[in-house]
C-alpha cells in the first residue's frame, strides 16, 4: 500500500461514522461542589477520594454497559437502552452517598438522561497523545442531556419526555429495586436554544431523590401558561367565584377510572345491530387488532376470557356482555371492560364503543364514529380506539407513533378478516387443521393479508412441520409492512430461528420483543426457553416468572417450563409445586415432566403411575412418542436394563414414520440403553448409520433444525467414545464441526468441546482433557462435561478429584432428566450415569465408613 493510500485510511478512520446518526442513550452527570471539596478535604485526602469515585465509575460502567466518552468533574455515557443508563445513574447515586458518608460528607450529582441520535467518531492517535478525547460524540441529543443535567437540583436524575416512558416500561428489569422508583412529571420547559417546549421528568428512590421541581435559571425555565401567569390569576379568581356554582349545577363531574400504564383491559363480544352476519367475528377482530398497537393498554386475549368463563362454570360460548366481562375483569385483575357495538344510524354505519368500570359496571367514557357501508368500520374502528386510548391516559405522541390504519396492518376485506378471525379461534383451541382451513381462506381472498400468512406459518411450526412452514414466513416477510409493530417483531424473531445460526441470533430478537412488549406472552416466553436451552436458568426463570401472570393465555406453558428450569436446578418441591399450577390452569392430569421430576427424587412408584396412567389414557406408544424417553429413563434409573431396553426397542419402531426431532433421539436412545446394558452393544456400523442419518438431514438446504441435529450428531460422537472407539470418533468429527458451525449454538460447541476433550483423553493426554474441561466450568456447561472431566481425571489417577465430579453427577439428577438438548437425545445417557453416580458415592461412603475407629 502507498502512503498515499495509508493516509487515506487514516483520514478515513477518523471521520464521523460512516454509517451515520445513531440512536442512543446519553448520559451526562456532573459531580456537585467537586471544586470546594478539594478545599475542604486538602490534595491528598481529595486525592484519595477521586481515584475511589474513579473505581466506582468503572465498576457502574462494566454493569451497566455504558461507554465512558469524557470525564472531569462530570461524565459523558453512551448506553444502548435507556434503562441501563438510568441503573447507572441510581447506583451511581447510592455510590456517592456511600463514598462520602465515611468522610461524612454529602456527595451529590446532577444527571440527566435523553435519548436521540448522535455521531460519534475516533480521534487520531497523535490528537489522543496531546491530550484530546480517543471518542468525540456530536449530535442534538448532547446539549438536550447537558440542558436536562444542568437544570437538576443536586442529587437529582432528569429524564427527557422520549428516555421517560422507554425507562419506566422496562423499570422492571431493575427488579424489586425497580418497583419501588418514583417517578414524577415536573411538566413544561423551555430551554435556551430550544425552539419547543420539552416536558421533563424526574425518577429516584424514596429518600435519595429530592422529588422537587427544577428551580427556573437563565437557561431553562418552566413554561407556565398565560392564564396561570400572576397578572392574570386575580381576575380569574374572581370571575370563577361568580360562575363556579352555576356551572356545577349545570354539569356533573365524569365518572373517571384509574387506569395506569400496562393495565389490562377485557374485551367484551361485538354487538352487532346492523343485521349483516359478516361483521360479527371480522369487526371483534379488527377491533383486537387495532386496540392491541398499543404499548399503553394490554389486552386480555380471548382464549384468556374463555378459559375464566369454564372456570366460572359458564359454557366457553357464554356472551361476554357488560355483567360476564365485569367478573372476567375482576377475577383476571383487568381495570376495565370495553364493549364495542356496530350499528345503522340514518343511513350510516356507526361503530362505537363504552369504556365500563367492572366494580360498579358503569360506562366511564364513550366513544364512536360514523361512516358510509360497511368498509368504513374500520376506519371508524381506528377512530374509537384511538380516542379511547387517549380517555385512558396514553399520550397522543404514543398513539401516533404505535397506530397504523387497520387495512394496511390487517386487510380492508371483511371476509377476509372473518376467515383469520375464524382460524383464530380455532388455533387458540389447538384445532389446528381447521384454523389452517380459515387461514389459507382468508390468504386466499387477500394475498396480501400478512397476518393470515402468519397464522399458517404458526400452524405448521405447532405441528413442527418447518419445511411447510417456511414458504409462508418468506411470504409475510416480503409483506412486512402490512403488520403491527408488535407483529412485525414477533415476525422478526421467527425469522431468526428459521435462519442462519438460529441459536445465536434468534434469542436477541425475542429479547427485543420482550422488551418493546413486556406483557405479550411470546416474547417473554420464547426469550425464557432460548435461555433454557442455553442452561442459562437463572435469567430463563425471570422471563418465565413473568409469563405466569394471571392474564396470560398459556401460563400453563409457564409453569410447566418453569418446572422444567426448577428441576434442572434440583429445587424439586418448587418444581413440583410449578408443574401442579400448570394442570390446575392447563386442566390436564400430571405428564410426563411431573413424573421425571419424581423420578429424580428417587420416588419411582409416584413416577411409575404417572407414567402408566398416560398409557392407560389410550395413548399407544405411536400415537404419543415423546412420552417414551420418561418411561425409558425410569427402569433404566433403577437399573432395570430389560425393561428399558425392551421401551426403547419398540418406541425405535414406532417413531419410524415421525417427524426427524422425534425419530432420532428415540433411536439414539435404544442404542444408549444397549450401550449401558452391556448386552447386545451397538456396533461401530450402528452408531456410524445413525450419525450418517443425522447429517444428512442437518445437510439439507433451508433446515430450520441445525440446532438440534447438531446436537444428534454430536450425541453419536459421544457414544462412539464412551465405546472406546476413538477411530470413529474422528472420522465423524469433520462432519460433526460442520454441523455445528451452521448451527451456531453455544451448547453445541461446548459439547463439540467435550469432545474434542475425549479424544485427547482416548489418545493418552488426560492432562490436556482436563484443562479442556475445565475451561467449560461456568455454571451452563452441559451435563456430560462432568462425566467426561471425571473420566479424564481417572485417567490421570487424580482418584480424589475425580470423585468430587462423581459426587457433583450423583447431585444434579434433576438436570439430567430435564435437558432438554437435541429434543432429548441425552436424557437416557444422562440418567444412567447419575444413577451410577449416586450407587459410586453410596458404596465410597460405606467404605470410609467402615475404615473409621468403631466402624
């Protein structure tokens, strides 16, 4: 390269980013009195203290994601979220408080917190070296935080009107921490070199926050009202004296309903007077769908009302009329009940709707709208929700913002919109090749109706038929901009998991539609179940807490995955108190979880009945073959290897017609149980058939089920290996890392790790496996790392350390039977080794035992 061409690069490095604005959080503090500190505490002594704020500073950095930009007296942050930035600012708060309370001194900042976009560029090294910053950020957004800061009192946070509502909505991510914030409007101001009034807020915790109005300064003042100006209040004193009684009696106060951000709200059955059959399921839904933009009011869906309904003894056809959706309101905790009506009025059509307090069943507010045939009640539909939202509290800049015309985010087709109204329904009941009939109807009226081609893509991802799946997810992809905001990052997120690498990519999305959505129960769940399959249960327990709320339509799913991460974790009584409140709000007996969750406790007879009854319910082995790996992994826990072996064989047979995530671990599984047993072991050929059919269907183009596969054919490493066929081993290996690469999966490189590990075990260097191992212990490496880390330490004859991983395997048979990996290919191998674990450890501590004095 020529100089010339360098220092191109060079000049080019140091420009504003190329891919221009930003959007983030800043973060601007300034530290009160830092200058009369000096003078109080002397060099040395300030000295001390600053380098103390200084750690204190990293530390709140490296946890709250933040980028430091500039410091001095105050600091300069970036942060990807608002609510990070703000958990800066309140640690950062308590921090000082603590910094000065040894030195008893009142350490105090001022902050303010905006969100906007920003430039941001690299100095040159040369400019850093003299003295300049290594990162300069420009933008709008800097002087609005510098405005927000320099307007707080000490000890204050100012938040602008757009970092407000995103912080708040998250608020809960802070924890209890978060539920006990105030927050406080200090309304309307003005700020110098600001054309437009901003309204600004304020948050703290309760006796840290001061929770007082800025004070007025030459650069931001309150903006105050003509009428509430001194000069004239006197004279509207007097005149409201004279008419005041006069118009009390004329008017009488409305009836008012205190609904907050994020309440619920039920939905009740359109009442449909015009007489055309047509409006009846297509207006209830388009008014679903457009009352459901809003990041404000939640809806309590209609899956949620009837499942209330059959809990109130009343048939799940019951109208939800003003008194039936009252109670639904009450038993569910929602704030309210909405009761839309379509109707003929002079020659019009006119869609309204009534806002009803449940405690007294009383109409709070009312709303409608008129328009000519039967077309413009959707339109109309627009209008009343949106003027609804505004009754309720959600601000005008939110409606604006999260509303789009229902026959560009639905379809302007009502027979079409009764079809997927329709299909709706039917998928909410699990009726799924009926809810494919209404889908397919609706897309076949409107090729353009994206939700429709959604909810045929829903159908068959229920079925676990992605490749039929797929084409319809293409579809509503190219149509994306005829969805919901909500909708659209629920599309995003599935788009992730049918792409490239679908474990690294797909959890952030449903992360982000947890975040936007906090109360929409997919991305909460899907986000939890991401993470648990990660064997990340810590966070996969938050986000699954969360989706148990009463008003969630699938808590039970909740529940029993909530089970599932408790068992994993071996707090058995929560675990089974979890899968107890899935069958009580599922109305189904104890499954399949509940039993390894008995099984785990060593209560076999319990786990056995379950197990039975499932049979018993006439559930042949074909007819429900997920069922089967519990009823192997039982017998073979208790050592019963003819009895298990026996399951496996015939569930081998039977899943041979069944879908790829079912057919090959059930056949993985009978080669473990021959493997254990020591009788009739699966040969070299057998094992190497398998992973050839595992490859070859992780090989196939568009797969939306690398994951799992890739976790099969490393399931087929790992057996090779536990045989002592090395050769093997190696010659799958090339195949396997292929696999595992498209996957992209952390679980699948960490076991693609253990082994890499056994070959070097299998080859006579257990010292290179254990550091191998090792390497993986951070709390989420998959059960079989201890297994093989206890075989490399035998092979190194460290006996001691190798039976504390024994004894660690013996401890953990709740994450044996609950992994969940490659659709439970590893349960079978799991569970045998915890049971051989725990009969090692009974037998090595009989034995010290025996050798004590008096023993």
């Amino acid at each position: 390269m020529s100089r010339v061409d360098k220092d191109a690069v060079m000049n080019d490095a140091h420009r504003p980013n190329a891919d221009g604005p930003q959007l983030r959080t800043l973060l601007l503090t300034d530290l009160c009195d830092s200058t009369t500190l000096v003078e109080r505490l002397g060099d040395g002594p300030a000295a001390s203290l600053f380098r103390e704020h200084d750690r204190l500073v990293l530390q709140l950095q490296q946890r709250w994601r933040g980028r430091l930009i500039d410091r001095s007296d105050g600091l300069l942050l970036l942060f990807e979220r608002p609510i990070d930035g703000l958990g800066f600012a309140l640690d950062y708060a308590r921090g000082l408080r603590e910094l000065g309370a040894p030195r008893k001194l009142t350490l105090q900042a001022r902050a303010g917190l905006h969100v906007g976009e920003v430039l941001t560029w690299r100095n040159s090294d040369e400019a850093v070296q003299v003295g300049a910053k290594p990162v300069e950020v420009e933008g709008l957004a800097k002087p609005m935080a510098g405005r927000l800061m320099a307007t707080a009192r000490p000890g204050q946070i100012l938040l602008s009107a757009i970092a407000e509502p995103l912080a708040h909505r998250a608020a809960r991510e802070l924890g209890e921490r978060g539920q006990q914030l105030l927050w406080k409007s200090h309304g309307r101001w003005r700020f110098k070199g600001v054309p437009e009034p901003q309204e600004i807020y304020e948050v703290g915790e309760p006796g840290i926050a001061p929770l007082r109005a800025p004070p007025n300064g030459p650069k931001a003042w309150r903006d105050i009202p003509l009428w509430r100006r001194p000069a004239a209040l006197a004279a509207e004193v007097a005149l409201l004296a004279m008419i005041g009684t006069g118009v009390w009696f004329a008017t009488r106060p409305q009836p008012a309903i205190a609904f907050n951000q994020r309440d619920w709200v039920v939905v009740g059955d359109l009442r449909n007077l015009t007489g055309q059959g047509v409006l009846d399921d297509s207006l209830e839904q388009a008014f679903r769908i457009s009352l459901e933009q809003s990041r404000y009011v939640n809806v309590l869906s209609d899956l949620k009302a009837r499942d209330t309904l059959d809990r109130m003894q009343r048939k799940v056809d019951t109208v939800l009329d003003r008194a039936v959706a009252s109670e639904i309101a009450l038993r569910d905790g929602a704030r309210a009940v909405i009761l839309p009506t379509v109707a003929e009025v002079g020659g019009r059509v006119r869609v309204s709707a009534e806002v009803i307090d449940p405690h007294t069943q009383t109409t709070v507010y009312a709303e409608s709208a008129d328009g000519v045939g039967a077309a413009s009640a959707l339109t109309s539909i627009d209008e009343v929700t949106s003027a609804l939202r505004g009754k309720l509290g959600e601000a005008l800049k939110s409606i604006d913002k999260d509303s789009e015309p229902l026959p560009k985010v639905a379809t302007g087709n009502l027979d079409a919109l009764r079809a997927y109204a329709l299909g709706s329904k039917a998928y909410a009941h699990r009726q799924f090749d009926e809810a494919l009939q209404y889908f397919q109807r609706a897309v076949q009226i409107d090729q353009k109706f994206a939700l429709a081609h959604m909810g045929i893509m829903r159908v068959y991802v229920s079925n676990a038929d992605t490749d039929k799946a797929r084409p319809y997810l293409e579809r509503a992809q190219e149509l994306r901009d005829h969805l919901t905001p909500r909708e659209a990052l629920y599309l995003d997120a599935w788009a992730a998991e049918f792409g490239p690498q679908p474990s690294l990519h797909a959890p952030g999305k449903w992360k982000l539609l947890a975040g936007v959505y906090p109360d929409y129960f997919a991305g909460r769940y899907q986000y939890a179940w991401s993470e648990f399959l990660a064997n990340r249960f810590d966070s996969a327990l938050a986000a699954t807490t969360a989706a148990t709320a009463p008003q969630e339509p699938l808590r039970n799913v909740a529940f029993e995955l909530a089970g599932r991460i408790h068992l994993s974790q071996e707090r058995y009584a929560k675990a089974l108190d979890s899968f107890k409140q899935a069958e009580l709000s599922g109305h189904y007996p104890p499954n399949r979880r509940h039993a390894s969750a008995l099984a785990a406790m060593r209560r076999f007879d319990e786990a056995n009945r379950i197990l039975d009854s499932l049979t018993e319910q006439g559930r042949s082995v074909s007819g429900h073959l997920p069922d089967q790996f519990e009823r192997i992994a039982v017998p073979l826990d208790q050592g019963q290897y003819a009895k298990a072996a026996e399951i496996a064989r015939e569930a081998a047979r039977a899943s041979r017609g069944a879908s790829i995530l079912v057919r090959h671990p059930l056949r993985f599984t009978e080669l473990v149980v021959r493997s254990v047993s020591g009788k009739d072991q699966p040969t070299s050929a057998e094992i190497e058939l398998f992973a050839d059919a595992v490859l070859a269907d992780a090989g196939k183009p568009n797969s939306a089920d690398h994951d799992d596969l890739a976790l099969n054919a490393l399931a087929a490493v790992r057996l090779a290996q536990r045989q002592g066929d090395r050769a093997l081993a190696e010659r799958l290996l090339p195949r396997v890392v292929k696999a595992v690469n498209s996957s992209g999966s952390s679980l699948s490189r960490k076991l693609l790790q253990v082994a890499r590990a056994e070959q070097l075990r299998l080859a006579g260097k257990p010292d290179e496996a254990i550091r191998e191992l090792r390497g993986l212990s951070d709390g989420s490496e998959p059960f079989q790392a201890h297994v093989a880390l206890r075989d490399a330490l035998l092979a190194a004859g460290r006996k001691d350390d190798a039976a504390t991983e024994t004894r660690w395997i013996a401890a953990h048979r709740g994450r044996a039977y609950a992994d969940p990996a490659g659709g439970q290919v590893y349960l079978a191998m799991n569970v045998a080794d915890a049971s051989v674990a725990q009969r090692d450890t009974a037998k090595a501590t009989v034995a010290v035992a025996a050798v004590k004095p008096g023993g």
